[in-house]
C-alpha cells in the first residue's frame, strides 16, 4: 500500500462555495489536501483547509512557482497541483461500442475510486518528474496506465527533486504548466500521463480564476514566447474558440510534445 508521501494542492480564486475538484478527493486524502487561495479568502472556504500565499503572489503562475519551490514547507519529495474546477471519469466495458469502452463520471462515494489514481501517482512519481491524468476527450480509446510525452494539463504531480529549478516559470500570469511540462521535456524528463482515469475542467470563462485578470494581449504574448523559446516544437496558432472566449479570435498555441522530448534526450536542445 502507498504511505501518501505528497500533498495535493488545488490553486483557486473567487470561487468560494463552489470547489469542483475539493468534492472528488477521497476522503482519506483530505488531511492531505490544501485550496491555495489568496490572503483575503483564507477565512472564507468553510472546514475546507486552506494555505493562504504571500500578498507577493497574485496569480496563477506565481502560485504554482511558489508551491514548487517549497512555499509549502511541507518537506515532502513529491506534491500534486490541480485546478480547483475538475470532475474524473474512469472507463468501463460498453457493448456494441467500436472501442469496447465509454467513460462513466464519478459521483459521490464513486469518487472514493480515485484513492487508486493518486496511489498510482505516488508510484509514478518515484522516477519521474511530472505526472499528469489524461483529459475526458478521447479517453475512450486509450490504452491503461499510461501514455507517455504528451500535454500536461489541469493536474501536474512533481517530483521537485527531479524537475528542479524552472526558469521563466512565473515570466506570465498563466501558461505556467505549460512551461514547466515543456522545460522537462526539452531536458528530456519524459512525462506520463495516466489513462486509467481522467478529468475535464469546467468553461474557461467561468467566474473566477484566471478570468479574473486573463486578457487577450497576456494569451498572445504568452503563446508568442513559447513559440521563441521552444520553437519549432511549440507553434503559435490563432484560433476562434465556439464559447467566444477571449473575444471569440484568440492566439494560442499548438506542441509537438514527442517531438520536443525526443529532440531533448538527444541533447539537441539547450534549456
């Protein structure tokens, strides 16, 4: 049995009364489980236990650098990040289905299914320095426990004592996981991102969040950088997203994450 040798995180702002991925976390995990909030909301999140940042950190990247750098003081090897809006999913056998598989979402005690995932990231995370959970979309047609070199997002496990110091981690208010996920691979640190349960995040321009301070000049500028920086692996893109977020037409961008690693392990890239 896995000894819980990491705490779980999950970064929020201006959502008080409505923690998502707080109502997922088995409940033998809770001791372990912190929302990150600013100073002001520190009171206000009920019996949920809260860590309150310096009034220095402001967003999300600045959060996320502060976690990482042990702001925590928890002195564990190892912790787990999360968005405060996820709901999980697991596979279960469909008939008639052209994957033999559909998702089914957890709800309620189901979500007690989720001691398995954060078990399994505890061991994953013995030698290697991130750990991710597949997104929903898709997850029908992959193949369990893991995939390997791809998009981390909404949950990051970190071994700190294996991704180390991550320059420009906190350069823009958001993009954060983008550069972290992108600096290790660029060092050739594979990541594995499990594929026996998944989340899905809620819209991107909910109340709350990033959308509290995000623009479209701060997306563009962001995506631009990672262009420069882990170009040609990392391509900025415009799109236009259906919910008009952002305005509806938006810079965002498009990763080779294979493709990054693989020129990484090779000492091809100097990051």
């Amino acid at each position: 049995m896995w000894g819980k040798t990491m705490n779980l995180y999950i970064m929020t702002r201006g959502r008080i009364g409505a923690q998502r991925t707080y109502e997922s976390i088995p409940f033998s995990w809770r001791d372990r489980c912190f929302l990150v909030v600013p100073q002001e909301e520190e009171e206000l999140h009920g019996k949920i236990p809260t860590i309150a940042v310096p009034f220095t950190v402001t967003n999300y990247s600045q959060k996320m650098q502060w976690i990482l750098q042990d702001g925590m003081e928890d002195g564990e090897e190892c912790c787990v990040i999360l968005d405060d809006d996820l709901v999980f999913s697991h596979q279960v056998m469909k008939e008639n289905s052209k994957t033999g598989f559909t998702l089914k979402t957890l709800q309620g005690s189901e979500c007690e299914r989720l001691l398995t995932l954060f078990g399994f990231m505890e061991i994953l995370l013995e030698d290697t320095a991130l750990v991710g959970v597949h997104p929903r979309q898709m997850g029908h047609v992959q193949k369990p426990p893991f995939n390997e070199n791809g998009k981390v997002i909404c949950v990051q496990g970190i071994n700190r004592r294996m991704a180390g110091n991550i320059p420009d981690l906190a350069k823009f208010p958001i993009l954060s996981d983008v550069v972290l996920n992108a600096t290790l691979l660029a060092r050739g640190q594979g990541n594995k991102i499990i594929t026996t349960f998944f989340q899905d995040w809620g819209s991107c321009n909910a109340p709350g969040g990033c959308s509290l301070y995000r623009t479209p000049e701060m997306q563009a500028e962001a995506c631009y950088w990672l262009e420069e920086r882990f170009g040609p692996y990392i391509k900025a893109v415009e799109k236009e997203a259906k919910d008009g977020w952002l305005g509806g037409k938006r810079v965002d961008f498009r990763g080779q994450w294979k493709a990054l690693y693989k020129a990484g392990a090779a000492g091809l890239l100097d990051i």
